[in-house]
C-alpha cells in the first residue's frame, strides 16, 4: 500500500514539472501571442502609416504624360515669332529715330536735291526736287510777332516786303488776316510729318504734309495765312469767307500764286491747301493765275 502512494506521488510530481515547462516555453515564443494579429513592436497605427506612406510615394510621382522632359524649353515650332516692329503708320518720334533726308522710305524717287540757295526765285522743291538737310534761305528777315500768331517766324526779305503791301490794301477794305507759318527748316518738318504720321496715318499725312526736305517751306518764299475767320487755323473752306476770297482774287497783284489749287492734285501731289500761298514775283504769278496752271506746270515737270 505503501508503495502504491508513493507511485501516485511521483506520478503528480511528473505531471506537475510537465505543466511547468510546457507554460515556460509558451511565453518565450514572441510569434504566438494573444490575438495574433500583429506582430510584437509593430501597433496597428504604424502599420497603416507605413502603408499611406508607400501610397503617397506612387501618387506622387508624376506619371510619363506628366514628367518634365526635355521639350521644356520651346523648340523652334513652339517660339513666339519675332515682332514685325511697327508699321509705316507707326513710326517713331524723328528726334528718337531722324530720318538720313534722303527720303528713301517715301516711295517718291528723288530728281535732285539742292544742298545751298542759289538765289533762284523759281527754285521748285516738291515730292521730286528737293532740298538737304541743311539747306538754309539766304536774305532771311524776321516777320513781326504782332502779324503772326507764331512767334521767331521768318521769311525771304522779297515774299515779306510784297505780303506787307497786300495785308496793308486788304486792311484798307476791312480785311484782317495774319501769318501762322513761313519758313520751316528740316528738323520743324520732320516732327510736323512723323507726328501726323502717328496720328493720321499715311495716306493722308502724304497729302498735307511734305516729307523733310520736300517742303515748300524751306525755301523761304511760302507763307502760310489765318485769320479769325479761319479760327486761326487752316480750312480748306477759307474761300468761302472775304478774306479768303480776296487773298484767292487778289494775291497775285503781289508776286504770289495758291500754290495747291483745287483740282490740281494728281499734279502737286497735295490737297487743296486755299491758306498756302507761294512768292514768283509779280509776272510769274500773273501768268500762272492767268492760265489756272500749277507751278509744276509752269516749271515743264508736270
């Protein structure tokens, strides 16, 4: 009986020490935990970081439509073309840019060009007989401030002695008018034709206005008139009004001639310009009013 106690003693004992070591080797194995959904050291939340992390780094990325290559830089199809620069109406300011006087872009071929006055009274300059740069009128007088309604105004002594004696006989009839231009020298004609230029465009700046060095202006014999009638400025309806009927009746009992008559266009290339009168001398201008010619006619280059 003894011995069988002691059997069943030992046997407990055995199945003790069993227990004890199979719960031993449990908790030592770091794969087999409560759950079994994760790893030891690695939560949840760090888990799904890492996998937003792997998606950001594939949406990033720009796929090969959006990459940057190496057509960034515009090839030659892709360059804006080069501007046209400005146009003809589009000039700049000649005190920026001054036309060289040779008038090479005005599409009007140059006969000859006067570089000195050589005292001829029937010197011609329109659009083909021109004049240089620096051409200047000799006999040159100034013309009183009081008989102008521009100062520092000048004009060959001749023209001004013979519009003296026409304003003094017009004024004896109740007529009143006075100068508002003369003599223009290039670089006055140049801002007058580029700044009508940019306003007007071309075709109409080449009808009123001379070209630098193509001015009729530069000689010294033409005058420009105005007067209250006018507003003071330049009509082409001045003819209408007494003074200007008389000046068109009158002024070539004076030496001067409408130098741009109407109808006469196609001829001096200009419009009818009724307040720009031209000093010939007093037989030249009674034949060329006489005959309704032009001055170009009466020179033979019409």
């Amino acid at each position: 009986m003894k011995a069988n106690f002691l059997k069943k003693l030992f046997i407990l004992i055995l199945v003790l020490c069993l227990a004890a070591a199979f719960t031993a080797c449990g908790k030592d194995d770091p794969e087999e935990t409560p759950g079994g959904d994760t790893l030891p050291g690695v939560s949840d939340e760090t888990d799904e970081g890492s996998g937003e992390a792997e998606e950001l780094e594939e949406t990033d990325e720009p796929d090969e439509a959006e990459e940057p290559d190496e057509t960034d830089e515009p090839d030659e199809s892709d360059e804006p073309e080069e501007p046209a620069g400005p146009s003809e109406e589009q000039k700049p300011n000649p005190e920026k840019n001054p036309p060289q006087g040779d008038g090479s872009d005005y599409g009007v071929p140059i006969i000859s060009t006067l570089q000195s006055d050589d005292g001829n009274l029937l010197v011609l300059v329109n659009k083909e007989y021109t004049v240089g740069r620096d051409y200047y009128p000799t006999d040159m007088v100034d013309i009183d401030g009081s008989l102008s309604t521009n100062q520092n105004l000048k004009v060959k002594r001749e023209a001004y002695d013979a519009y003296l004696e026409m304003l003094a006989d017009a004024k004896a009839e109740g007529l009143n008018f006075c100068i508002c231009s003369a003599y223009r020298g290039f670089s006055v004609q140049e801002s007058l034709y580029y700044n009508s230029l940019a306003s007007n465009g071309r075709e109409y700046t080449d009808k009123m206005f001379a070209y630098p060095g193509r001015s009729e202006h530069h000689t010294g014999y033409a005058i420009d008139i105005t007067s209250a009638s006018m507003n003071w400025g330049l009509s082409q309806n001045y003819a209408d009004y007494p003074d200007g009927a008389w000046i068109a009746e009158h002024c070539d009992e004076y030496g001067f001639i409408i130098r741009y008559p109407k109808g006469k266009e196609d001829i001096t290339g200009y419009m009818y310009e009724p307040w720009h009168i031209r000093y010939v001398g007093l037989d030249v201008a009674k034949e060329i009013t006489e005959a309704g010619i032009t001055f170009e006619e009466y020179m033979g280059v019409a």
